[in-house]
C-alpha cells in the first residue's frame, strides 16, 4: 500500500514567478503526510528567489538555461527518492487530497494514473480556448478508465516503470509525453484516469501565446506522427501528402474541439460565444505549424539539458 508520502513530485519551470506560488501552495495545502517535490527550474525571472525564501522544504535543481519540460522532468526524476514520481507544471494548482488519490490509485495496481485538468482563469477566452484545443479530452467529468495518453501536466508513473521505459522524449516539446505514453502502450501499460482528481491550469492568456503555441504544437505534431505506428504516421509520410493533411487535420481538430466545447460547457459558450471563433482560429495556426515542421526537413528543437546544475 501507498501513501503520499510515497511521493516524489516533480515540477519543470521556466519563468514562473506569476504561478508558482498557487501551485507551491497548492502542494503545501495538501492533506496527507508531507512528500519529496522537486522543483527544476531555468528561469531568468524571479522564481528561485521566491522559492529558496518561501518554500524551504522544496528541493531546488537550478539549470543555467532555459530547459525544455523533458529534459527538465527527466533530471528531476533522476534525483527522486520515492517508488511514485508525480508531474505537474508550475502553472498547474493541486487541490486538498491530490496527492492521497494518486497513491490510493497505484495502491490499487496501477502503475499509470493520470487525472483531469480545469481551466483556473474562466474568464478568460484565450484561456478557454488553448485549454480546449489540448486538453479537451482530459476534463473533470465522466468515470475512471483507462487511456494511452494523459498529459504529463497531471500524470504519475511508478518510479521504476518510468525509468525503466527511458524517461520523455527531449526535443518534442509539447508532445514528449505524448511519445513517452505510447513507448508505455506497446509495453502493454495503459494509462488509469481519474478525472475526479483534477487541478486548475493556467493557459496563455493572450492571443499572441495562444497562436504562438498552437503553431507550435502543429509544427511538433508532424514530427512526432512520423514516430507513432500506424496510419497516425501516413499523414507524415510525406511533404506533398503534408501539403494535403494540414487544413483537413485542422479543419478536423477544431470541429472536433469546438464539438466538445459546445456539449460540456454550453453556459460558458453563451456568456463568451467568441470563445468558438478563437478555436478555430487557433486551428488554423496549428495547420501552418504542420506545414512548417514539414517543410523543415530534420528536426531539431533546443534549448537542451547540456547545461550546469546546481541542487538547493
């Protein structure tokens, strides 16, 4: 049997200084017996100021510069102590018990467990809008199951299993967990969602990061379709079929988005009906994102984790 104590949570950051507070506290907050967190931070703002001064217990790994998510988990997963490593985003707040229902679900045998993710700006439209283009699928509602992906922004993995499987991807950022997660489902291990045990997510708040990082993510997804099996990887099969894929895959994405929108939040389609306008938008930036990973030949994204190190 777990407990959260069990724990190692391990946290990227990258100039957090205006979440990282919520989601410290959120940790500090939690009901169960204290855990190990791990804070692995690049930033050039103010966040290993308020880390090191307010929240002593967090054990700080320092980059000197600026590191993808992956490289950034991955080191912390090496320091880890506990059997459960646990991620969550600097921009991500826990509630009360999150810890507890992820020890009581690996308790139960799964070696795998993932939960849901809410928008913490609901006022938003931008928010709404980049949280539904990604995190669509993963809402608080409905019952457990079992998937072959969550996002790593609320996702746990037995210390060993992850280890064991090589830890993320470290150029695909954002679709490290998306490759690491399926590495996992040919192995035969599938993923236990609790959309229960959610947190609060703080999108890009402006159209300008909302459409830089729907760009981005198209960009990263041709690349990443060329290394998933199956007909996923037809749509990357070539630059002349990218050059036909993209507004399809685009056009699908938003409709599908806007679909889900529309079905689970109706109340907040009425108060903020551009919301729908924004996904499609959105869309499109994703579409010129595929194109342009298409057109760039061999793929490479930095900064790495070639970098100095120092823990606190």
């Amino acid at each position: 049997m777990f407990s959260a104590a069990d724990i190692s949570v391990v946290i990227p950051s990258y100039n957090a200084e205006a979440t990282i507070r919520a989601c410290l506290d959120g940790l500090r907050g939690q009901q169960e017996a204290p855990f190990e967190v791990i804070l692995v931070d690049s930033s050039g703002d103010s966040t290993p100021e308020i880390v090191r001064t307010d929240y002593p217990w967090v054990r700080l790994l320092r980059l000197d510069r600026q590191t993808l998510p992956g490289p950034a988990r991955n080191a912390g997963a090496r320091l880890a102590s506990r059997p459960i490593l646990a991620f969550l985003d600097a921009d991500c707040v826990p509630p009360p018990g999150w810890a507890g229902a992820i020890a009581v679900r690996h308790s139960q045998g799964h070696r795998a467990v993932g939960g849901g993710i809410q928008v913490a700006e609901p006022d938003n439209a931008y928010a709404w809008a980049g949280h539904m283009m990604e995190f669509r699928e993963f809402s608080p509602a409905g019952e457990p199951r079992l998937l072959e992906h969550v996002p790593s922004c609320n996702i746990s993995y037995r210390h060993d299993l992850f280890l064991s499987a090589g830890g993320f991807p470290e150029e695909y950022y954002p679709q490290e967990d998306l490759l690491f997660d399926a590495r996992l489902s040919r192995q035969g291990v599938k993923i236990f969602f609790d959309p229960g045990n959610s947190v609060w997510h703080f999108c890009r708040g402006t159209l300008r990061s909302y459409l830089a990082h729907q760009r981005r993510i198209g960009r990263v997804t041709f690349h990443t379709l060329r290394l998933l099996p199956g007909l996923q990887r037809l749509a990357a099969s070539s630059r002349a079929l990218a050059l036909f894929a993209a507004p399809v895959l685009g056009l699908v994405k938003a409709t599908r988005t806007a679909g889900i929108f529309l079905r689970q939040y109706p109340l907040v389609f009425a108060r903020r009906p551009r919301i729908l306008a924004l996904i499609y938008l959105g869309a499109a930036w994703w579409a010129s994102g595929y194109l342009s990973g298409a057109m760039e030949g061999v793929f490479h994204m930095t900064p790495d984790l070639r970098t100095k190190q120092s823990i606190e």
